[in-house]
C-alpha cells in the first residue's frame, strides 16, 4: 500500500483568498457565476464594467491571483483563465436601530470569505497533414 505521488507540473492551479469582505453570499454568487470559466482579462473586464459596488472587492482578488501566478510559479498572464470562484459565510455583525415608543430594529451586517481559483490552459496542439 502506498501512496499516490501527485505531479505538481500537472495540477496548475492558483488561488486567492479575500477574507472579510463586506457583503453577502446572496450578493456575491450571480457575480462569481457570471466570471467562472472566463479568461482572466475579460473577467477583469467585465467586473471594471459591473454596476455593483463588490465587484471591486472581487477583481482585487482576482488580480491578487494573477500576481500570484506569475511570481511565484511563473505562468503566462494570457493562459490563464477562472477555474472555480465560489464564497462562504463569515462573520454576522449585529446592531440595533432605534424604533418609537422605545423598541429596537434589528441590522444585520453579513461578512463572507471570497475564494478565487485560476488555472492555466494547455496550448493545444494542432496536428496537420
């Protein structure tokens, strides 16, 4: 019995973490759907373009894991592209507002984690006769 050795040339992966963001998943899903599977440059486009204010939160990491991936293992800017991007709860800051007749509103502030993770696309060859 032993252990499977993993190729690290072979899983070409990068990821960045936004830790703390202040909006919630509700808010941030149809973004991270919308960028999954687009190369990084028109990901990067299209979030500068967005009328919602996370958007910029979400192309700082973005471009976090772009730099990520050309510093520290060397890959093409132009081959990569959004592999996953996905965001889970963080913590829920909660206050209260002051209503009449001495009664109290709830506000809720939700915080997520934001994940994104690049990958870089094998040039694919092109066999001609």
């Amino acid at each position: 019995m032993s252990k499977k050795t993993k190729n690290k040339s072979e899983n070409k992966i990068v990821r960045s973490v936004n830790k703390n963001v202040r909006s919630s998943n509700r808010k941030l899903k149809p973004i991270l759907k919308s960028i999954v599977g687009k190369k990084v440059d028109i990901a990067i486009r299209d979030l500068t373009f967005s009328d919602k204010r996370i958007s910029k939160d979400i192309k700082k990491t973005i471009s976090s894991a772009v730099a990520n991936a050309e510093n520290n293992y060397q890959y093409d800017i132009d081959n990569l592209f959004v592999k996953e991007a996905y965001c889970g709860k963080q913590v829920i800051m909660k206050r209260f507002r002051a209503r009449a007749k001495g009664r109290a509103a709830p506000i809720i502030k939700p915080y997520s984690n934001l994940t994104i993770i690049l990958a870089e696309r094998e040039k694919e060859k092109v066999e001609r006769k």
